[in-house]
C-alpha cells in the first residue's frame, strides 16, 4: 500500500511569512494527525482528526495555525505568519483505527526553516 | 493527563549485543496502547511493536521485543543481535483506551558500535 505523502519535503521562509503544508494520509484511515518536531525532542501534537472532524488542537497555537482535512481525506496545515520558534519537522501521520490500539504511520515529514 | 518517561538521552550498543531502552508512563486509564518507534537520521517515523495494557504476554517483533512491567508502569524496549542498523533515535508513545491520542516520550539516541 502506498505510504503516508508530504508535500513539501523542505521549505525555508522569512518569518512573518505564510507557508502551508500538505498530507495525503493511506488510503482508509479514518485518524489524521499532524506533530510538530522541535530537533532534539519526541513529536508534539497539533491537531488530531476523526474523518473530517476535529477531535483534539489543544496545543495548535490557534492564532498562527490551522489546518483541515478536505472530505475526509487529504490534509493541509498552515502557519501565518511564521515565527522563528516555528522551525521544525512538521509530521503527518495517519491510522486505520479509533480505539487506541492502531500503530501511526508517518510520512517523511516537512522540513521548516524560518529565518 | 498521561505522560512517557526516557531517561536515557542517548545509548551506545557493540554490534551483536542486545540493548534495553528504558520507558516509563502515567496515565489513570486501566486501558491503554503502549509503541516504539524508529527515527534514522532521515527522519521517518518507523513503527516497531505494540502492546496493549491488557495483554498477558510481552510483545514480540523479529529482533523487537517489549518488556512489559504493569505494576512498575514500564515497558522498555529491548533489541536482540544489534545491528549497524538500529541506529537511531528511538520513542515509546502511549495512546489512553478508547481514544487515539498518541503521547510520545523525548526519544533514546542508540548508536551501534562495530
């Protein structure tokens, strides 16, 4: 089965720059999650979603970031304007199930640089 | 709230040996998913093993094994015949019962020696 694609691989912006990041999770998870990487630490999470709902952005600063997920499927997640502390591994993951027992498959990432 | 322990920032293995990579979590679900996962330095995300937190037997994968202590709310991961491989960055993540929201560890870095 094909795996989990991001779009771009790398990206470098100014900060107070707009960039927007893309996922395209395996063909029938349900769950879509985007974690950002700071270097040197685990992935944080920023938004989790069921289908094309919301199920967890409690820690997605709301006033920079968004992201949606169109009909269910693909996944875009932008940042406006970028900060400096935005630079980052942006992971996509996706799984097939709710219940907590559904191992996460990860694309390659996004490389963000904001200088 | 849960939360995943590594203590062990990084972790130096001799090819062939087995290494333990320790991690512990707090969560007060009674149901819960525990995970490993592999990061080389190119940076995807590899799962390796499962164990749910109602299952009796540790879990095994090829060389992944998961040394699974309810009481002591542990479960490090250890990799049998290390291999030039292995290294990586590695994390343990939980998920609570009935809801996937996975928590991750700060990672193990495991250099393997020749």
């Amino acid at each position: 089965e094909a795996g989990v694609a991001q779009s771009p691989r790398y990206k470098i912006i100014e900060k107070r720059q707009s960039v927007a990041f893309w996922c395209n999770p395996i063909s029938g998870h349900a769950t879509l999650y985007w974690y950002q990487q700071i270097l040197g630490q685990g992935p944080k999470l920023l938004i989790q979603f069921q289908n094309n709902g919301v199920v967890d952005d409690s820690q997605l600063p709301k006033d920079r970031f968004s992201a949606e997920r169109l009909k269910g499927v693909d996944s875009t997640l932008k940042i406006q304007p970028a900060k400096l502390e935005d630079s980052a591994v942006y992971l996509c993951a996706s799984s097939l199930g709710v219940g907590g027992t559904s191992p996460l498959h990860f694309g390659n990432g996004t490389r963000l640089t904001v200088t | 709230a849960q939360k995943i322990t590594q203590t062990q920032p990084g972790m130096f293995v001799q090819e062939k040996e087995a290494v333990t990579l320790d991690c512990t979590y707090d969560t007060s679900d009674p149901s819960y998913g525990l995970f490993w996962y592999k990061q080389p330095s190119s940076g995807e995300m590899i799962f390796l093993i499962y164990q749910g937190s109602y299952d009796q037997q540790n879990a095994t994968e090829g060389r992944y094994s998961l040394n699974f202590q309810k009481a002591r709310k542990s479960a490090n991961l250890v990799i049998s015949a290390s291999q030039l491989g292995d290294s990586a960055m590695y994390f343990c993540a939980m998920t609570p019962g009935g809801y996937q929201k996975v928590t991750f560890g700060t990672g193990t870095k495991l250099q393997v020696i020749p």
